[in-house]
C-alpha cells in the first residue's frame, strides 16, 4: 500500500496517499479504534455547510481571499451531496470536544481544494474564526434540526394523515372501550383514531417549539465563548450564509459562555423525540392488542400479513410492525438518558460530551422518521376494522349498564352487572329479573349509539 508523509504540530504521520485526510485524522483513526459507531452522516453534512458558510463570511471580513472561499464552498457543496463519505471514517468514541472531526473536515477540505490547483493550510484558512469548540456544537445543533425538519416532521405528518383517513372512513363504528384493561363504555373507533392521530400531533408540536433554541449557534464563540481571533459580527454573517444554503432559519446564540458548555436545547428537544417515542410505543401496542388472535384474541381490528411468523407454527403471521416500533421507543428512550447524563456534564466553559449527544440524538430522529414510515406503509395503512367482532363485544359487555345509572342508581347498576357475571346471561336479563326495568325500558335507556 502506498503512503505519504503528512505532518502536524507533533510531527510526522504517515497517511495512505490515496486518502485526503491528514496527520490529525489519522492520528484519531489510530489512537480511537473503540467500537463500530462512526460519527453520524448527518454531523458531516452540517459540517459541510458550516464551513462554507464560514468561508463565505471570512471573504467578506477579508480573511479570506474570494478565490480560497469559492475553493472551499466547492468542495464543501460536494460533501453535502454525498461525496467523498469514505474520507471520514473517525470513530463517536474520540475527544469529547470533536476535535478530532473537526480537523479530519478541514483536512480533507484542504486536500480536494490543492486538487483543484487552490492551497488551503486546515487550521489557517479552512478553519479560520473558527475554533472546534464552536464548529462542533454548531454542527451538532445544525444536524439535530435539519434532522428534525427535513425527516422526523415529514413522517410524523404523512402517518398523522393516514389516521386523519382512517377516522374519516370509521365514523359509523362503534366499539367497547377499555381501561385497566378491562370492559369500560363504549366509544366510536373514529374516536379513538383520533387518539392516535393526536398522539403523533402533539409531540410535532413540541418539536417544533423546540426549533429555535436548537437553531441558535455557538459559531463565533471559539475557544471558551470569548470570541478570540473572530471577527466581529462573524456570527451573524456565517448564520445568515447558513440559513441561505439550508432553508432553515440560524442565529447566533447571544450568549456564547452558555452555547459551549450547555446541552439544554439538544436535551429539550430530544425531550420531544422521547415523548413521540412514548406515544408511538402506545399506538403500537394498541394496534397488536386490538389486532390479536385470529381466533384466541381480541381480534377487533385486521391489519396486513406481511411476512410468516413463525419458523415452526405453520399459518401463524405476527404483528411485526408494532414490534418495530417498539423497539424502536425503547432505543430512544435510552438516547434520551444519554442525552441528559451528557449533558449535565458541561465543565467550567465546555461540555465534551458532544459526539456521543450528537450520535444518540441523530440517531433518534432517523430511527423514528424511518420506523413511522414503515409502520404507516406497511400496517396502518391497511387497519380496518371487524365490525362484526366489535358488535358482538360490544352488546356482550357489561359496562353498558353505565348508562342505566341515573335511572336504577350506582349500587343497583352495579348489582345487575355482578348478577349477569355471576350467572351468565345478558345484562338485559339481569336488569329485568330483578324487577328494576322492562325489557322494552331497558332497549329504550341501552342505546350505545347514545353513549358515544
């Protein structure tokens, strides 16, 4: 294999010279070899429109020369396409500050612009106003709400609309509802549809409440939040190059002391991901409650049989989907803890927990865009409802004697009920038998299309 001699403030490294890394990349590569997780996608891509917007804005302070920041703008435009992703291979388990990311950046940057006839030195001009104690938190918080915008809010919005069709098509159903697990009084299945569609709603909302926090930027703070060797109004300039190139409004954070050393809105807005995690959790285990069986369940509702079940039970399909997403809300329930231990441990003017915040919470949003897309297409699309099912355990239940309440009081109610578990027949039978209704006043007052 052939290498070349690259060179840092430490001396020589040799680097496989069909690489564009650097001595402080590989420097990384060799002394982190921890684990498989390597630093998110996502993380890159922000990097890759934060230093073009710094470059942007360093032409315009004079910092740059036009030539050395189109060099860079070019080559960074190529890493958001995707380009070049073999070039960075570090691992999430390296400095806590992602030095060692934010050098490999500026490296390779400097190594495809020479290619283009521009030389750029990483640390001089490819991370000129700049410091890794502002570039990386600024790309953490660049990444986390471009992921927010551009995938878990699509999803969450394509499966609150399959819902929204769902409880249209299902007004006229009527169905026993349950609470402790057990029989409780009735209720549309459009109603509790729409239980489900809030579920996904609520959370979006809350997410999108967390936007602007997140979009406030530590660029311009470099080393400890002071500043130092960035020009002023560097943070305004690079914010407003940053929200031309993603579409998504950026400040800068006014407080750059707090924007280093502080994780709260990446924990607050991964609060939002944990609480759409929760009530993903719960619509799927509705779902596959609702769906068990075929004969030895609930079995109110169908959804689609997309795989075999079983390797040794012929016939048997499962409920595969819900499975997925559940196990996806325990994934990010377990972010969410990483999330808050890490950021609690932000000291004196840095937090140097953030490739593992940056992982966890990239993580998170994909891992529930994906799974909501999936679970939409592949079961919530096809839910319909066994009408006949849902009849026969609605007129079987006991609970409609609710409704008889005001007329027979509470503990005559409650008799009649404990009468027709006891004894086996209908709760019509039970009412009757002890004298406290007709037949026919009973048909009139049991109407559960009265008591939805």
């Amino acid at each position: 294999m052939h290498q070349r001699i690259e060179h840092d403030t430490m001396g020589e490294v040799l680097v496989d010279a069909d690489r564009h890394w650097g001595a402080q990349t590989q420097r990384s590569l060799e002394n982190f070899r921890i684990g498989t997780e390597k630093m998110p996608r996502e993380i890159l891509t922000a990097f890759a429109a934060l230093k073009e917007a710094c470059a942007r804005a360093n032409a315009d302070f004079g910092k740059l020369s036009r030539r050395q920041a189109d060099a860079i703008g070019a080559v960074c435009e190529k890493l958001r396409g995707g380009e070049y992703e073999e070039e960075f291979p570090l691992s999430v388990w390296q400095t806590g500050s992602g030095t060692q990311t934010n050098m490999n950046v500026n490296e390779v940057i400097a190594h495809l612009a020479a290619e283009q006839g521009v030389e750029l030195h990483p640390n001089d001009h490819v991370n000129a106003s700049q410091s890794s104690n502002d570039t990386f938190p600024s790309a953490l918080h660049i990444a986390s709400a471009l992921a927010v915008v551009e995938q878990v809010l699509p999803a969450a919005g394509r499966l609150e609309e399959t819902f929204a069709r769902l409880e249209r098509e299902n007004g006229d159903v009527i169905r026993i509802g349950r609470t402790h697990l057990q029989d409780a009084t009735p209720l549309r299945f459009s109603q509790e549809i729409s239980g489900w569609r809030e579920l996904v709603a609520a959370p979006c909302r809350m997410l999108r409440a967390a936007l602007p926090e997140l979009c406030a930027l530590a660029i311009g703070g470099t080393a400890v939040g002071t500043g130092l060797n960035a020009p002023k109004g560097f943070d305004r300039a690079v914010c407003r190059e940053l929200s031309g190139l993603t579409g998504v409004e950026f400040v800068p954070d006014e407080n750059k002391f707090h924007a280093l050393t502080s994780k709260d809105a990446l924990t607050f807005a991964h609060g939002a991901l944990k609480a759409l995690a929760a009530n993903l959790m719960k619509i799927a285990n509705d779902i596959r409650w609702e769906s068990s069986g075929p004969r030895c369940g609930m079995g109110e509702i169908h959804i689609p049989e997309n795989e075999p079940g079983s390797s040794i039970m012929p016939g048997k399909v499962n409920p595969t989907q819900c499975e997925a997403v559940t196990m996806v809300a325990v994934q990010v329930m377990g972010n969410d803890a990483a999330i808050g231990f890490a950021a609690s441990q932000g000291n004196f003017q840095l937090n140097v927990f953030l490739p593992v915040c940056a992982y966890n919470f990239l993580q998170s949003a994909r891992l529930l865009a994906d799974c909501m897309d999936s679970f939409r297409k592949n079961c919530v699309e096809g839910i319909t409802a066994d009408r006949e099912q849902m009849a026969y355990n609605l007129n079987n239940s006991l609970m409609l004697v609710t409704c008889l309440t005001p007329e027979i009081g509470y503990e005559q109610a409650a008799q009649c009920a404990k009468k027709a578990l006891r004894e086996g027949i209908t709760l019509k039978e039970a009412v009757v038998s002890l004298g406290l209704l007709s037949a026919e006043e009973f048909d009139e007052a049991v109407r559960p299309e009265k008591m939805v």
